[in-house]
C-alpha cells in the first residue's frame, strides 16, 4: 500500500508502541508489512531510534527490521557510543555509508544481511552464460543487488582502514565529537541562540530563536557566502533550524571556532539590515 510513518518523540525517535499499534492496525485491515525501517543517526537531526525495542516488535510480529545507520554507524566503532546501537545486532539487516563518516570518497555504502540468501533470492537472475562451471560453490555479488558489474568500492575504505588502523578511526570520531559537544556548549550558552536537537554523534542542529525562519535561512546563506564555511539546513517541528556537521578528518577546533564567528557575524548583520 506504500511507506507509513511511525510517531516520533520529542528527540525525533521513533515511538515502538506507536509501531506496534500501526502494525496492528495493518494487520487488522488485512494489509501485511514488508519490513520497519529503524535509524541509528536520521539525516536530518541524528536521532536514535530504540532499535532493541523495535526490534521487539518485529519478532513478535516476523516482519523484517532494516536498521539504517548511514551516518551514524561508524560511531559503533567508539566504546563509549556503543549504548546507542543496542538490538542493532538483531536487525536482518544494516546499512552504513564510509562515506559520510568514515573518511572514504564517495562512494561506499556498506550492506550487513544476516540472511543473504534472501537477497539472493530476490535479485539473482542467471542467464546461461553467466553460469559456469564452479559457479554454485562461489559467490557472485551480481546475485545480490540489481546491478551485474560494479566498480570496487571497497578497496577505497581498505585503504582507509589499513592508513588509520581501529585506534586511529576511533581517537578521529571522538575528536569530532568533542568538537560538536562544545559547539553545543556554545549555542547553549549564547543567548539568542537554541538548539534544537539532542548531539548524539558530531552533528549539531540549532537556531537564531528571535529570527524567523527566512531570518535563519538568510543566516545561513550570509555564512556559506562568506566562503569560510559551508553549512546545510533542516526543518525541526516545522521550523528551519541550521546544521554544524564535523566529519572531514582534518577539522580542528579552531575551524569550529571560526564557524562560531561566522554565524554569529551573519546573525547580527540579519538582526540589523
């Protein structure tokens, strides 16, 4: 019948009851679910969905749970972030992207399937000279996504892996995460200025509180004018909120700092055009 959407709480995570209650309500009219779709770090905010919960609910119910951790995933790297992925390891299913956050070129989704012979199921269409001998006791990755060739993604995030090794990935997200954490501090602390959303990983979402949301948008194009730094956009409850994400290894604290001037310098010439 198509996508539903689950209710979220005030922190734009996904409510498990109101899952539970949609899939009843599915059920109930005959309709069957194909599968929920939970997040670990959502594009627009980072939100964390309660994946052991929806994970529950799932079970319970034999329907597929696709956890999306895109952004977000590469932080299951960091000891002290591993709370946030609890029940991910139920999930059939799991998507991160390296390069959004792991230092990789663009571009390099990863896939993890606990049961790939459903993929395979789904996608492999065999004709008789794409079978040769041998071909049963191999795997062949045209047998699992809709393409039959493709380039050799992984071999640009081996080579991230092997350049920074586990402990270098893990000391390089902490400090972006420090980063965002005190750029957070300082919206907090700066009167004029909200935030707008939880900072579960090194992306900050806030506002300019006394500007509309036009006011916040010409903000944030005075900013990405200056060409000091390049800043994106959300809306959170309906209103246009601004995006600080850390992610490029080379940032420093002093390149948020400046990013800080920046909007701050773009804020008061808004105020006082």
């Amino acid at each position: 019948e198509g996508t539903v959407k689950v209710p979220v709480d005030r922190s734009g995570a996904m409510r498990a009851e109101a899952l539970a209650a949609l899939i009843r309500e599915d059920l109930g009219e005959g309709r069957r679910p194909v599968a929920v779709v939970a997040t670990i770090g959502t594009t627009s905010t980072t939100a964390v969905d309660p994946v052991a919960e929806v994970a529950d609910v799932c079970a319970a119910e034999g329907i597929w749970l696709h956890v999306d951790a895109a952004y977000g995933g590469a932080a299951a790297l960091v000891p002290e972030k591993r709370a946030l992925f609890r029940g991910w390891e139920r999930a059939d299913s799991v998507v991160m992207n390296p390069h959004k956050w792991l230092f990789t070129p663009i571009d390099c989704s990863v896939l993890f399937t606990r049961v790939p012979r459903e993929l395979a199921a789904a996608f492999s269409l065999v004709p008789a000279y794409l079978n040769p001998e041998g071909r049963a006791a191999s795997r062949n990755l045209m047998d699992y996504g809709v393409s039959l060739g493709r380039r050799l993604r992984a071999l640009k995030l081996w080579f991230v892996i092997r350049a920074y090794g586990r402990d270098g990935l893990v000391d390089r997200l902490r400090h972006h995460m420090e980063l965002a954490r005190t750029f957070a501090a300082w919206v907090d602390e700066t009167p004029g200025w909200t935030r707008v959303a939880p900072v579960p990983f090194s992306t900050v979402c806030f506002r300019r509180e006394e500007l509309d949301d036009a006011g916040n948008l010409e903000v944030l194009q005075r900013a990405n004018r200056s060409g000091r730094v390049f800043l994106t956009h959300t809306t959170v409850g309906g209103r246009v909120a601004l995006r600080l994400a850390v992610g490029h290894i080379r940032t420093t604290r002093a390149d948020v700092e400046e990013a800080w001037t920046v909007l701050q310098d773009a804020a008061d010439a808004v105020r006082l055009r």
